[in-house]
C-alpha cells in the first residue's frame, strides 16, 4: 500500500491548472502521467543569459537580457514566406531586428508595439550587417519579470508542449512535493554534503546543481539495491524443492560439439543450485554464440530426472518457435516431451497441452508468456528458464515463480554481455554465471566498414553472394521513412531489393503480423527466401547456419552492443562469413571509434566494457532496458561511481539498521515506492 505522504505526486497530471486532454496526450508521449513524473522531469541542460545595458556589452552568439524600444515592422513582401522583422534600438540608439518566422509574426505584432520600451530575453546573432534575436524567447514589460530567468531550464519536449508550459507544470508539481523523512545513512548524507530530498529536486530544475543531481541518482541506485536485496533475502526465506537429476537423460544427449570449459563450469553451478532447497535464482551470462541454449537444456532435463517439469519463456513468437525447434532437435534422443505453447494457440491444440502440463506428460513447455497466464497449470514446476531476461522486469519476473506448488528454481538468460560493474546494477539478487568461451570451430566474421556512397557496390556484392547458394541478411535502423530524419527504412529498402531480387527477398519487422512474420521466416530458413530484410528483431535468437553476410545500414547509429547482436546471427555454420556496416558520410567521433571496435574485436565483454566508455551517459548497452531496472535518473557516470555505496548503504540498512521496520527503513519504504521499486517490499511480504 502506498504511504499517504505520497499521494499529492501521485495525483494525475490532468490535476493542475491549465492541464486538460490536449496537453495530456504530448505529456503520456514522455511517460510522464503523475506530478512525481514532473518533478522527476529533469532539464537536458541551461541556457544561461546576461544582462546587459547595451549592444555594445553584447558578444555575437550570446544569451543575452536586454531592454529595446521597437521602431519599426517590416513585414516580408510575401507574407508567409519571408521573416517579419521588428527594428528595435537600445539605450544607446543601436539598431537590432527582432526577427519571426510564420504564424509567430503574429505574436510580434501585439507584444512589440513602437516607441514603447520592452525587455527581450534571447540569443543574440548577425545577419548580413545588422545584429538580430531571432524568435527571443522572452519579452516582458517590466525587468524584473525576466531576472528569474538569467538560468532557464531546457526540458525534453513532445509536439504539442513549449518550455514555458512544462516549466510551468514543473513547477505546480515541485509546490506539491511533500517535505520526506530521510532514508540515506547520516554518515554517508554528512561526508557528502547533499541537500534533503525536496531541496535536491528543487535545485536540479534551477541550475547546474552537481550534488542535488547526486543525490537524486543516489537515491535511484540506493532504492534499486535494496529492493534486489529484499528479493534476494525473501527468495532465501521460500520453500523450494532440491532437485537432484541423476544424468540418465543428460547422458543420452548426443551433443554435435564437445562442451566448453565454461558451458560445463556454468552447468555444475546451475545444478549445484538447483539440488539445493532453497529457490535458486541464477542469470546465465553468455556472449553471441557461446552455447546457453545447451547449459539451459541440460539443466531442464536435470529438472526432468528429478520428477519435476521445466518452463522456457521467450519474449517473441519467432523467439520461442527457434528454441522449440532447437530443444526439440537436441533432446530428441532422450525421449523427453516437448511442446510450445504460444497466446496464438487455440482450440484443441491448446487443450491438449494444457492437460499435459497438468498430468505431467508434457515435460518441458517452452513458450511467450502465455505459459503463465491463470489458465494454465503444471504438475510440479520446478524449473523456469527466462530468455532475454532483460525484456522482462524483475516484477514481471517474480510472477511467474507463482505457478510452482513450491517456488521453482529460476535461471534468466541474457545474450547481451554486460560489464561487470553494471551486472550488480540490474541483477543484484541473483548468482551470475558466465560463458566466455565460444565452442571451437566457430571462425572469425571478417567485419568491414563501407561508406553508403558504395550502396550499388554492396547490392551488386550481395547479388554474387546470392549466386553461391549463401543466404544473407540486410538490417535497416526503422520501419518506415520518418519526414523528419534520413534513417534508411526496411520497408523501402525491401522494395527496392524486391525489385532486383524478385521473391528471393522477404521483409519482418516488429510491426507486421505474427503470421506473416511467421511466414517470412519459415521461408528464409528453409532456404526458399535467399535475403532476409529486418529491423533489429532478428537481434537475439534468430538462427539460420546458411545465411553467411550480414549487412547493416547506418551502422553509427547503433550502440556496440546491439551491433555485435547483430553481427552474430552470421558466422553460426562451418562456412565463413561476413558482415558489413554502412555509415554515413558524417561521422561523429564516437561513432567512428564505435566502428573501428567493431572491425577489430569480436568480444563481445569487451566490446560492451567499451560502449560503457564511449557513451559516459545515455541508455544503458545502446538499447533502453525495459522492465523495473530502467535507471531514468542516474548516468552511466553516476552508476559506476555511487552504485557500490548504494549497494553498501543498503546493507547496512538491512543488517545493522533494522531494515524496513526501524526509523530509518520507513523512510526507506517511501523511497521505494516513490521510485516504483515497492516490488521490493511485495516480495518481502509474500516471502
């Protein structure tokens, strides 16, 4: 239950003066629904502006405040298509033009009428000879309406939203901000001299305020520490069941590849865990191709052995078809059943695995999340494997250990390698083994970087490749053409390899149907399809030995990490491959050193140690993680310094201080739910 001190950031946006449906919608586009949104809505940056007497104590490109008297309007010849401009003098006599641009002329007209002194807040240029503020982003009457904005924030905005109405609604929401006990350690608050909660929050809407903003992603990484750490003890406090296999199954896989020292290091781990009463809760870390599919299979066939059922949950349909496929095929010679379940599954097919999962024949189910929802039953579930864990929120996670008659041991899978210093970030209440071995015989992708000047070269490439038998697969950043931006999109370029290649080439992006999704794939990986064109939902998962060129357009535009999923959904048969990465014809800085890591390496935890460096701030690996471990306030920067005395002052709070019972740990419970991390606190009260 939330505490009432809460309820007034809680309220809904549409609450505050002047904010109706219209200005709703553009606030829903930037996820913010509640005044605690708002308040957490942190400027971008600040323009910071002067006030000066005159032209003369004015530098070209500078924010400047300074009173005009306007002397002339000089609409363009045709209206609509030129600028209005406004000739203004200062104390001086020196001429500027206060210049608008379409319907904004409008605005100039009423608010700068001649002769009558105004005060102008804005950026001061030239054109040609004459000095000009182009659309000045204040005008006031009076100065002292424009000495509170000498610092002005600048707010990330949707169509339909101008900074001084967010600013506006920041402030309604910062006046509704309650005074909150304090849930940081006395010492830790001391040594680091930040200000209390609301005065932080206040401060970071001001000004470059480096402590206020510390203290904010503070508060975000001691909150997330401590809600894993509720996890991890409430999970320790569950009844499990110890589930010990004894190999018949296993032994009788015919495995087409020996295993690697880490497969079989992370495999004795995983069932040293699961012989265990205790719930385990492992994440199995694995570069592109480093073998989780086997580790994950035999330790759902160790579940079998011991009588119990195994659950794997993928985030796509095109995802879980590829492991049934895949777990089918291994398993076949155990013997073991194996079925898909899918929310596409209907009718008699559907019943019948219902009624094996409850009977117990169907001993292994692999599916989205349908294998989860309140109809369907198992006998004894004792393991559940989650694909792609980072899809899913640690909450949406902790549901589904509801469907065990005990609480079945939990092993999550990622294929995107994180850097160590981030892995206690988003999975602190789980053990982590890694894979950072690939299996032997896997060849090095030959990874080259082309300009998009040479696209003809490259179709033409793609063309020959197409001619040996070889299939390949061609990565575009977007669906559809945005007006606004020059990304490639996958719908125009599939046109226009459709046209050359005719029905060699299929399409699948996240929009289509999962029919016809489902279809396009059947076709490429049979090999009836020669050329895959995708966004990036073939980056995890999408297997098919044959196609042996990977080509990705506008390859800047990508974090490393996502790159190097891509890259490996070549390079997984016995031929060699290639990938190729088209940029643009200009580069920022970090987007060439971005491709030069990528043609120089392909491991993939280094490549991510590296994407951490290059990117400082900014979404986390290149993609924004989805689920309750989105950091929304803490930079890279901020994780990576404060994150171990985060993790520290959480233990203290629940080994020395009493946890959420004491003083301090109430404080700490408000925290928890003011940030959305009360799954934490949920957990606690169901363990």
């Amino acid at each position: 239950m939330r505490p009432d001190i809460l309820n007034p950031l809680f309220a809904e946006t549409d609450s505050l003066d002047g904010v109706g449906p219209k200005l709703k919608k553009p606030l829903a586009r930037l996820h913010i629904d509640h005044l605690r949104d708002l308040a957490y809505h942190l400027p971008d940056r600040f323009v910071t502006r002067r006030a000066v007497a005159d032209l003369d104590d004015a530098g070209e490109g500078e924010q400047i405040v300074i009173a005009l008297t306007p002397t002339e309007h000089r609409a363009a010849r045709n209206p609509g298509r030129g600028p209005y401009r406004v000739l203004a003098q200062d104390a001086k006599g020196n001429i500027c033009a206060l210049t608008y641009f379409g319907r904004a002329s409008y605005t100039a007209k009423k608010t700068l009428p001649v002769g009558e002194k105004r005060w102008v807040a804005g950026r001061l240029d030239r054109f040609g000879d004459m000095l000009q503020i182009v659309h000045p982003d204040h005008i006031a009457k009076d100065s002292s309406e424009l000495s509170a904005n000498l610092v002005e924030p600048v707010y990330r905005l949707a169509e339909g939203l101008t900074q001084p109405r967010m600013a506006g609604m920041v402030a309604q929401a910062l006046d509704a901000a309650p005074e909150l006990p304090e849930w940081i350690e006395p010492g830790v608050l001391d040594k680091q001299q930040w200000p209390a909660w609301r005065d932080a929050l206040v401060l970071a809407h001001k000004g470059e305020n480096a402590k206020a903003r510390d203290r904010l992603a503070y508060d975000e990484l001691f909150a997330n520490a401590l809600a894993l750490m509720l996890v991890r003890q409430s999970n320790r406090r569950r009844r499990g069941q110890s589930l010990q296999g004894d190999g018949h199954l296993r032994n009788k896989l015919q495995l087409p590849f020996p295993l690697t020292g880490a497969q079989q290091r992370s495999i004795h781990e995983i069932t040293g865990d699961m012989a265990q009463e205790s719930p385990m809760l492992r994440l199995l870390q694995g570069d592109v191709g480093a073998g989780k599919t086997v580790v994950a299979l035999e330790a759902m066939l160790a579940a079998v052995e011991a009588g119990a059922q195994a659950a794997l949950l993928a985030p796509t349909e095109i995802l879980a078809r590829q492991h049934f496929e895949t777990l089918r095929s291994l398993a076949k010679p155990t013997g073991v059943e194996i079925a898909l379940l899918t929310g596409r599954d209907k009718g008699r097919a559907r019943e019948s695995i219902l009624m094996g999962l409850v009977d117990g024949s169907i001993q292994i189910v692999v599916g989205t999340h349908a294998i989860f929802q309140d109809a369907v039953n198992y006998r004894n579930l004792g393991l559940v494997v989650i694909d792609e864990q980072h899809r899913f929120g640690v909450s949406q996670r902790l549901m589904l250990t509801n469907k065990g008659k005990l609480t079945p041991h939990t092993l999550s899978m990622t294929a995107t390698p994180i850097p160590r210093t981030l892995v206690l970030a988003q999975y602190g209440e789980m053990d982590v083994s890694r894979l950072d071995e690939l299996p032997p015989g896997r060849q090095p992708i030959d990874t080259r970087v082309i300009s998009a000047g040479r696209l003809e070269d490259v179709v033409a490439g793609v063309e020959r490749h197409l001619t040996t038998g070889q299939q390949a697969y061609w990565v575009c950043p977007m669906v559809r053409d945005n007006e606004q931006d020059d990304i490639a999109a996958a719908e125009a370029r599939y046109a226009a390899l459709k046209h050359r290649f005719g029905d060699d080439v299929v399409l699948v992006h996240g929009q289509l149907s999962p029919e016809l999704k489902d279809a396009a794939m059947q076709r490429f990986a049979s090999g009836d399809a020669k050329l895959l064109v995708a966004t990036t939902v073939i980056e995890v998962g999408v297997d098919v030995p044959n196609s042996t060129l990977m080509v990705i357009e506008q390859a800047e535009r990508f974090g490393l990490a996502q790159l190097h999923q891509l890259r490996g959904r070549v390079g997984r048969g016995s031929e060699k491959s290639t990938c190729l990465l088209l940029r643009g014809e200009e580069l920022s800085e970090t987007g060439r050193k971005r491709l030069a890591l990528m043609r120089e390496t392909q491991d993939g935890f280094l490549l991510a140690e590296e994407d951490l460096t290059l990117r400082g701030g900014g979404e986390l690996l290149g993609t924004r993680q989805s689920g309750d471990e989105a950091f929304n306030i803490a930079t890279m920067e901020q994780i990576t310094r404060l994150l171990p005395m985060a993790n520290d002052d959480a233990k203290l709070l629940i080994e020395r201080d009493g946890g959420l019972d004491s003083e301090r740990g109430q404080a700490a419970r408000i925290l928890l739910y003011l940030l959305e991390r009360d799954w934490g606190v949920q957990t606690l009260r169901s363990g």
